[in-house]
C-alpha cells in the first residue's frame, strides 16, 4: 500500500513539474525573451526558471547544518 501512495505522490510530482516548465517556457517566449532556458548550470549558480542558487549560498547553509546537526546518530 505504502509503495502505491509513493508511486502516485511522485507521479503527481513529475507531472506538476512537467507542466509548470512547459508554461514558464510557453510564457518566456511568447511574451518576454526570444531565448528562455527552464534550467542551466556553470560554475557560479544552477537556474531553474528565475531562481538562481548559489554554490557559496549552499556550502554556508551545510556549514550551518553541519554545527546544529549532532555527530553520531542513535537508532532504539
């Protein structure tokens, strides 16, 4: 049972974001920008659709999840 609920929680996943790339495309080029991108990569930042993420931005959030989250785990 657990393994169907998954399998369709990420379907709707797939979908939902299949279908918001399509219309951010659909939307940049029509109406914007001739050269719309739904997701790029260098050395500085990954785009997906407007956002842009930092690598500096990701190594400081880890760094502080690093200090908050303790060392060894305990499992009862």
């Amino acid at each position: 049972m657990k393994a169907k609920i998954t399998a369709i929680m990420l379907s709707a996943m797939i979908v939902l974001l299949a279908g918001t790339s399509v219309a951010y495309y659909n939307t940049k080029t029509f109406a914007f920008d001739e050269d719309a991108v739904v997701f790029s990569r260098d050395d500085e930042k990954i785009s997906f659709m407007d956002y842009d993420i930092y690598y500096d931005s990701l190594d400081n959030l880890i760094k502080k999840v690093k200090i908050v989250m303790p060392a060894e785990h305990y499992c009862i």
